[in-house]
C-alpha cells in the first residue's frame, strides 16, 4: 500500500514556473513507476510523464516535452515535477500516481495501469 500526497500546486502567470512534490509514504517506494497526470475542466485525464524505479527511463507527453521535468529523491520517497515556460493550457489537478508494473513501457503512460493516486493539486496558469 503506498499512500501518495502532492504539494506545490498555486497560481502563476504565462511563462513562469512551479515544482510540485508527491510525498510517498511507505518503505517500498523505489518499487514503483511513478508518474503525474492532469485533468482539465471538462477533459480526460491525461498522461504528463513518468520515471522509472531507477529513475534512468522517463517519458513525456508532447505537450510538455523541453518544459516539465521529473525526477525522484528515493531517500526521501518524494517525486518532483518542475514545470517551466507554464502555458494557460496547463492548467489543471494534477496528480501524482504510482504503479508496480514491471519493466518500462507503454502500459507505464496510461492511468488505468496505476495502482495508487494522490488527491491532486490546482495549477492554474493566467494569462
């Protein structure tokens, strides 16, 4: 069981930046694929990107790719998502995910594969 709580969330205009945290609580942490993903109003949730349990494979939405980057502190169960260059259309809950899958693959972007999920945090991008 891994229980997972994000922080980092705000307001912030066109073109600056957040990081948000997803504290993990558990002495199992670095078994897990841990990935965010964000909900807009109206919208699916979508895949933003994932790391791997050794945290040498990562994966990014398009949307995201040469802005956002994640990263993991095994040592302290947490996983970051610094979000630079922050677009209106980034804004949404997101949430902070993990799952056992093994390996490293297509199954690692898509929500239905993660077992556990934090309870989100707003970022709201203005204009």
């Amino acid at each position: 069981q891994v229980q997972l709580v994000e922080s980092g969330g705000g307001l912030v205009p066109a073109g600056g930046s957040l990081r948000l945290s997803c504290a993990a609580s558990g002495r199992t942490f670095s078994s897990y694929t841990m990935g965010w993903f964000r909900q807009a109003p109206g919208k699916e949730r979508e895949f933003v990107t994932a790391i791997s349990r050794s945290g040498y494979n990562n994966a990014y939405a398009d949307s995201v790719k040469g802005r956002f980057t994640i990263s993991r502190d095994i040592a302290k169960n947490t996983v970051y998502l610094q979000m630079n260059s922050l677009k209106p259309e980034d804004t949404a809950v997101y949430y902070c995910a993990a799952t056992g899958l093994a390996g490293w693959g297509p199954r690692h972007l898509k929500a239905p594969d993660y077992d556990y999920w934090g309870q989100g945090t707003q970022v709201t991008v203005s204009s």
